[in-house]
C-alpha cells in the first residue's frame, strides 16, 4: 500500500478539496468510518479509492475493510493527514472515496415511497432516510433544493440507511406524478383528515415538505389524500418533519401489520 | 432608549461572552429572534434586556416587542454589532436576556411525563421537545448529561416548545424512581413487547436513552413496561431518538383518544 506523508501530495490535495464539492451531482463523496465503509463493500464493492490511518492498519476491523480493497486503491496517510481532511470527522481512521450509485428512476411508481419535496437541514433529511428504511420503505425522491443525501452530514444522521433505499435524487416531483401508480399522500394542517380517523392506503407515495414552507401547493392539490396529525396546537404550531414522517409511516406500518 | 455603537461597551462585551456560557447552570441566555421574545414575553413577562438593531426599531412587530420591556432594560445597538454577537444568528433584530426559569420538581409525578437520559446532540433535544409539546406532555426531566434545553440550538429546533412545558434540567433520574407515581415505560431491543401489541397506560413516565448507548441499564431494569418498535431491522439498526420518540408519544395519544 502506498504510504503518504506529504501534504503536496496530488491524491491528498485532491482528498482537502473534496469537502467543498460534497452533495454536487456526479461528484465523489468521502464515507467516514468504519460502519460506513463496511456498508458500502457490502453493497456496492470496492470503492474508487480506500484511506487509511497509516497506524490504524493493524486495528482488526480496518484490516479487514484493507484486504477487500485491491491493493493499488489503496493509501495510507499519516495520522495528521487524515485528520485535516475537513470530509473526516469520525477520526475512525478509514474513509473510502466512492461514487454515489444513481438509480435509473422507474416510469411507473406502484410501491410505498416517499417524496422529499425540498428539505433543507441535512439532520432531517437524514433522520428522514433513517426512518424510511426503518418503516420497511425501498424507494424516495428528493426534489431539487433537498440537502445532498451524500453529503457527510445526511450521511451520518442516515446511519446506513442510504444502503437499505434507492435513492433518486435532483428530481423534479410534478414531472414524477403522471407515472405514480399509487395516490399521493400528504401531511396538511388545513382540509385534512385526522390521520386516525380511517385507514390509510396499504401503499401509497407519501410527501413531507420543506420545513417553513410545508409541501408545495402543486403537491398539496395533487394530493387524492391529506392528513392531520392530532397535535395539541395549543403548544406547538407543529411538529418536526421527521418526526411527522416517522408519525405516519409507523401509522401505516402498525395498520398493515394489524392487517397481517 | 440606550444607543450603543462601540464594541467596547461593557453591556456589549457582556453579550458577547454570553455565547460561551450557554446551558450553563443558572447562566442567563440570549433568546434570538422575534418568535421566541414574543413566547418569553406572553409566558413570563419582561426579560431582564432587551437588545435591538437600531435600524430595525421601526419595523412593526419589533417596535411591540420594545414596547412591552421597560425603557431601562432596551439596548438599540448598531447593525454590525447586533451581527458580531455569536449567540445572535437570526438575524431578525431582536434578542432578549433572560434567566431561564428552574421550576421545583414536583415530589411525586403523577402526569404523563418524559425523561431524557443523557441525549447528547441539541437538534435532537429540541426536536424531542418540540415533540413533547406536540403530543400533549406537560412535563419533562433532562438527565444530567443532557444537552442543555436554553442553549441557542436547542432553543432554535424547540421552536416554542420550551414555553410549554415545565423542562426540570440537571436531574438524576434514578433519584426521580421514587417518586414516580405513573409506571416507567422504556423502549428497548431486547425482552421488550411490540409497541402495537396491547394497550399503553394512559400516563406514564417513557424515558428515552442516549443516542449511540440507549437507556441506561438501571433505568430499563426499573421500567415496568419495555416495549419495541417493530421496524424493519435488515434494513437499519435502529430509529433516530427523535423518531422513535415520536411513534411511541402519537402512539399514546392515538389510544388516549380513541378511547375518548
């Protein structure tokens, strides 16, 4: 494995800039840690290129992530080095440098999904993939002006969950409804119905919107259903968009496995 | 009103050290922007300072917020310096000096309640809140090693909600045991019942646990009901606290008022 010491280094030079172009499309992303890079051999194989702590390479489980990277993708830094890449954080002492996979999108949506209609705190669109994949959903859009899902923030408020999801990300949410072959579902305060007033559809396309502004108005019209959630107005005015989501997708999900 | 344009004001150095010391016990914070002064000012009354962007006096809602806090306590500072203050990020021109307020724990619980044990990241603890707020809880008990809940952060992800509830910081939840009137309701992976099964009490004490290490084990083997979100556990390890904080409160509620 090549070792590197040097800071001038072209591979380290480009590994410091990467931080800066994080969530671009088509651009590479750094995954941080260990449980990161296991998902992502477990998934998608090697990665473009493998770092590591040069002092960390005898730790088991980084020992491992090395010896299922061919040897020629792999580099081994200098502690100080690894920690100044700004992509870094974790101090776990591997990273692999990947390119997110970009899911070809389906024309015609006939299962439980969710549309992510311009969430911008990349904590909750995180959270949010957490809790899709928890709720046993496969498949989400994020519009535009949705935070990066590999950016390094979502990432790890993903917890893994960006492995267990096909993720289409850029998407433009109006053009997606012709081919939806499930009715659209959203989160509303005004002309809804209570969430627990009546079933809700076994799959449906489900939609959260941006934190300030709610779903689109597009959306919301589009909507064949709006629901509620029984909050006590009197001390909030509303409720995260995670925690929303989470509220109704597990809503969904205790219906169906009462249904079992 | 007090017009202040040197950095060198000894009520401006004050301000700005005040970013340092926030959550601190007994420590006063700075509360930013308009929505939360309104909250403070209809919840408790005037704050002990009120600072002002001088070119922003003008503006409606911020002219009724001066309004209501005697002159001697406004500070009108200069653009710039209103904007070099740490614990100022809004940027909506309005900031009040508060002491937060400690109510006394009550010596026996019998509410629906919600302790937090040691849940370290502040967007969590907001949200968890916010959360709260929403699902009708009154009351909630921050664990030592617990991020504070008037820190600018969780301030801002609480969105109103710590004007709603009695928030006890700085408490050692096994001394609480005692006098918990409501049974100790846990979440948990292992020898846990599924969230769905049965019914939930009407009220009760859940207690939500650290994000990496989940409830402490003293307080799960003092839990009278452990119970399990049934979420798809191939595809992620577990929920986000906030989440699973969610499903668990709406869960109560959606059973409290169906029983209605």
């Amino acid at each position: 494995m090549k070792h590197i010491s040097s800071r001038d280094n072209p591979a380290v030079k480009a590994l410091a800039r990467l931080a800066g172009t994080a969530g671009k499309r088509g651009a590479p992303v750094l995954l941080d840690g260990v449980h990161l890079c296991q998902a992502w051999l477990q998934h998608h194989g090697a990665p473009d290129q493998a770092i590591f702590d040069v002092e960390r390479l005898s730790q088991p489980d980084i020992a491992a992530l090395a010896a299922a990277v061919p040897d020629r993708d792999c580099l081994a830094l200098d502690a100080r080095l690894m920690q100044s890449l700004a992509a870094v954080e974790s101090g776990q002492g591997v990273a692999f440098l990947v390119t997110p996979p970009a899911p070809q999108p389906p024309l015609n949506v006939d299962e439980n999904c969710v549309l992510f209609d311009r969430i911008q705190d990349p904590g909750n669109v995180g959270t949010l993939l957490r809790t899709c994949a928890a709720a046993g959903v496969k498949r989400v859009f994020l519009a535009t002006g949705t935070a990066a899902a590999w950016s390094p923030k979502v990432l790890r408020s993903g917890q893994g969950a960006h492995f267990a999801l096909a993720i289409h990300e850029h998407v433009d949410l109006a053009a997606l409804l012709p081919g939806l072959r499930v009715p659209l579902v959203a989160t509303a305060l005004d002309g809804a119905r209570d969430l627990y007033a009546g079933s809700l559809p076994e799959r449906c396309a489900w939609v959260f919107g941006h934190e300030g502004q709610g779903v689109a108005p597009a959306l919301l019209a589009a909507a064949s259903l709006k629901v509620r959630i029984p909050h006590d107005a009197a001390a909030v005015e509303s409720l995260n968009v995670g925690a929303a989501a989470a509220i109704c997708l597990f809503e969904q999900r205790r219906q169906a496995l009462a249904a079992r």
